[in-house]
C-alpha cells in the first residue's frame, strides 16, 4: 500500500502546481513551506517519522484498524489531495484527506473514533472515512475496516457502493487534479 501511496503523492507534486493547504497558525506542520496569508500556505509532503500510531486507539476501542487505514494516514504529512478517479464509467471528484502534522493527526484520530463510535451505535459495519466527494454534500469515501474495500457511504449510512477492492487499486486509478487552474 504505501508504494501505490508514495506514488500518488509523486505524481500530485509532480502534476499539481502550487500545492496550497488550509493554513492553522497554531500547528507546527512539517509540510509548512510558505505562509501565503492567513488561510493559505504552501505545502510540500513529509514522511512520518515515526508513523502515526493507531494502537492506543485500537485498545480504547478495542478493535484493530485494517492495514489499509494505518497505511493511509500513517505514512506522510501532507495537504489534502485533490483527485479524481472513475469506476464503472462515472467520475468522481474527490478530496482525500491527509494530517498536515501530528497536531492534524490527532484531530484526525479524534474524528475517527467519533465515526466509529457512530458506526456501532447505528448497528453498521465500522468503516473510516479517507476522502470526501466533491460534487455532493455528506457523501464519504471509506475503507470498509473488515474488508479493506474503498467505496462510498452517506454520513450515518453503511457504505452502499465498493469502488475498489483494494486500496493500492484504488490510488493506482487516482488522477490529481489542479484545482488552481
């Protein structure tokens, strides 16, 4: 997983231009290269050093995260990735969500425990949230935590429709997308 990652990521530095992310003044973000103003700032992808560690939330929770999740959110800081990807003939835009630094990661490790506490209230299969889809409100993209599977799900609905069986699949099919131009 972390390869068809790591090539993503290649391809969106190589493809997008400038690469801009939400600006938060109080996070000390190793992707921070250059403060545009108050909102924007230039980013580059930094790699995890150490990975984001999911196992004292597995044990709160007592659950284990599919591989597919830890690959995904602990293997680099970044901005979030403006991409687009097709399946079964229909286009999608989507943003994939990243942690810009650890302070994100811990944001992001907080919203994920909410979701999975959601989940089993709702009676659903526990899923993550990776990205959201650009063209409608409140529809996710996740990774099914049993299966693995990359699909999409309404907030507060089980996932509905599998894109992708396997999340390397999944960011092979990836195209970025310059959203400044």
């Amino acid at each position: 997983m972390s390869t068809a990652l790591d090539r993503l990521i290649e391809r969106y530095v190589n493809e997008v231009s400038p690469l801009h992310a939400e600006y938060v003044s109080e996070w000390q973000s190793p992707i921070y290269v250059n403060v545009i103003d108050d909102d924007v700032v230039e980013w580059q992808p930094v790699k995890q050093q150490p990975p984001l560690d999911f196992s004292p939330l597995e044990a709160a929770l007592e659950l284990t995260f599919h591989e597919h999740v830890k690959s995904f959110y602990g293997r680099w800081f970044s901005g979030d990735l403006a991409v687009s990807v097709t399946h079964n003939d229909e286009q999608h835009g989507v943003s994939l969500l990243q942690a810009q630094g650890p302070e994100d990661a811990e944001r992001l490790l907080q919203n994920i425990t909410g979701h999975i506490l959601m989940k089993r209230k709702l009676k659903q299969p526990e899923t993550v949230f990776i990205g959201l889809v650009d063209e409608v409100d409140d529809l996710l993209l996740s990774i099914d935590n049993a299966t693995g599977a990359i699909g999409l799900e309404w907030i507060g609905k089980p996932q509905h429709e599998v894109l992708y069986a396997e999340l390397d699949d999944f960011l092979a099919a990836c195209t970025p997308v310059n959203l400044a131009k």
